[in-house]
C-alpha cells in the first residue's frame, strides 16, 4: 500500500512515466495486464495498458475496479472478454472470500461489457445506464467481432450480455462501510458513460469521464462541448481526493483536469482560431497540439481528434 501511494503521489505533481505503449505486460500469469492494487483500503484496481486493445495486452487496456465492502464485493467493469472477467474473478477469490454481489458496466463499450456473460454466469446482477444498454444492444454484435480479431482465442467464452438492470440518473447501494453511487452526470466520452462515487472516501471511479496519461479519443458521438459543460457543472464539483480514470493510474482531479478537460477546451481553442482564419478541414488535422505529444496514443488519436472537433465546431 505505502508504495502504490507513493507512486500516486508522483502523479500528483505531474509524473507521466508510469504508463507507456511500450510497457510490456506487466502480469504475464495472466490475462491481466497488470495485478490489482489496493488504491486505497478496500478499494482496488487492475490498471489497463493505454496502448489500443491487443492481443498482447488481451484488451485490458481499461481499469477494472473492485470494492471490497464487507457485505460483497462490487465491480466496476465488466471488462473485455469472458476470460478477462474471469481473470479479475480469481484475483478477488485471492483477496477476499465475500462474493461479487455487483457489476457496474461504466458504459457500452466492449471493455465494460463483453466481459458480462461471465458475470451473469456466475448469477451476478450487472446495472449500466439506459443509454449505455443502447448502445451496446445496437453495436454488440459489431465490438464482438472486433474483438475477435484482435484476441483470437482469448475471445473464447465471449457472449454478448447486456446489463441485467439500468437506471437514469442515480443507483445507489449501501454495502458495509460504503455508500455506492453509480451516477450519470451528463454527456461526456460516449452514451451512457457514468461515474461510481463513493462519497464517504471522496473517490471518484471516474470511468471514461476522466482520462490520464493517454490521449482520450473523441468519438463520431463525442460533443466536447457537451463534455467540459458535464465536467464544470457536474464532475469537478464532486470534490474528489481520489480519482481512479477510465484510462491511466489512480491520480487526483488535478491531473484528470489537465488531460481531459484542459485538453478539450485547448483543441477547442486550436480549431475554433484555425476556422475563424477561414481554414479548412484537410489543414485543421494538423493544428498544434504539441504540449500533449508526450501522452501515449498521441500518434493514433491527435489528427482523427482534431478532425472530429472542427466538424462538430463548424456548425455550432
């Protein structure tokens, strides 16, 4: 524990070494990439690689939370495949003998879900928001393929399973000694995304909301206007301590700040200059965004971003 709070400590003023597309697996024992850590008591994460999903990193390139409540253990993610799912499973088992009473799918994409059915096996209720449920019953068949061809056999096992139960703004349990909020804040990254707060912790399980250490994408459906407007009237006022991302190590809402929100409302800016110069599409890929090439998936993700945002900026 000392030493993983001192690592997020480092994260703190401003350390991005800890994550890299280079990094190889760091649990080669399992489909996990990295072992779950106790972020703070009885809450714990296995921190996902922030390279794309690949076979190498078996699409755990999210993390997947887990709280420890004394009443059963709650988990935040479905993860990307059966396996995966299973993977987490036997890290629980090793920590604790109460049993999974709940999955919280952050939202519909495949690394919240495609894990489900191992869940549902296991006679687990599993709640997302409406929208997310959507989204994963209209695309599911599509994101399974494509994570098919990724995995290849670590695919095995994987059947589409939406949430058994989705809520609208709040769903609240109380388990032992935490109070758990699964909220919906607002549009943020895509449909349905949700944070999980534990208030009587001040942490945050921010899901795709918040993003550290790789550059978050910005989806066909991603309104980044939208998004700074649900993280100024709805996220930031939470007062987190804690954060742990949808992507990245455990960090404060400082760091969060700076590569999620900070970044949206500067490649506002970049593009907003580059039309009011009467620029054009093919140019506004290549806007400055250099204060953020060091983040992983910069190389990938830094012109489609660009592209995305002057077309949405184009007609507001």
């Amino acid at each position: 524990m000392r030493s993983f709070l001192g690592a997020i400590a480092l994260c703190w003023v401003g350390a991005t070494g800890f994550a890299s597309e280079d990094i190889a697996d760091q649990y080669p024992g399992s489909l996990l990439y990295q072992k779950p850590v106790e972020v703070i008591p009885h809450v714990f994460s296995a921190i996902g690689a922030t390279a794309p999903p690949t076979y190498e990193n078996s699409g755990h390139n999210n993390n997947l939370s887990f709280i420890v409540t004394g009443e059963g253990v709650v988990v935040v993610n479905g993860s990307a495949a059966y396996g995966l799912a299973q993977a987490l499973h036997d890290e629980i088992k090793v920590i604790t003998d109460q049993h999974v009473v709940l999955v919280i799918n952050e939202n519909g994409q495949g690394h919240a879900m495609l894990g489900n059915n191992y869940w549902a096996e296991q006679g687990v209720p599993i709640v997302a928001h409406v929208d997310a449920a959507t989204e994963f019953a209209e695309y599911g068949p599509q994101i399974l393929e494509n994570m098919k061809r990724y995995n290849r056999d670590k695919a095995e096992g994987t059947d589409l399973q939406g949430p058994t139960e989705t809520f609208e703004d709040v769903y609240t349990v109380e388990l032992g000694d935490f109070v758990i909020e699964a909220r919906y804040l607002g549009p943020a990254h895509s449909p349905g995304d949700i944070v999980v707060w534990l208030p009587r912790q001040s942490m945050v399980i921010a899901g795709d909301v918040a993003f550290h250490e790789r550059m978050l994408p910005i989806f066909e459906h991603t309104y980044t206007a939208d998004w700074i407007d649900t993280w100024d009237s709805a996220f930031e006022p939470l007062g987190a301590t804690y954060v742990i991302p949808g992507h990245g190590h455990p960090t404060n809402m400082d760091q969060v700040r700076r590569y999620t929100k900070d970044y949206l409302v500067y490649l506002r800016e970049k593009v907003g200059a580059h039309l009011e110069a009467g620029g054009g599409l093919e140019d506004a890929y290549y806007v400055d965004q250099t204060p953020y090439t060091h983040l992983d998936t910069f190389e990938e993700l830094a012109t489609k971003n660009a592209g995305r945002v002057y077309e949405q900026m184009e007609f507001e």
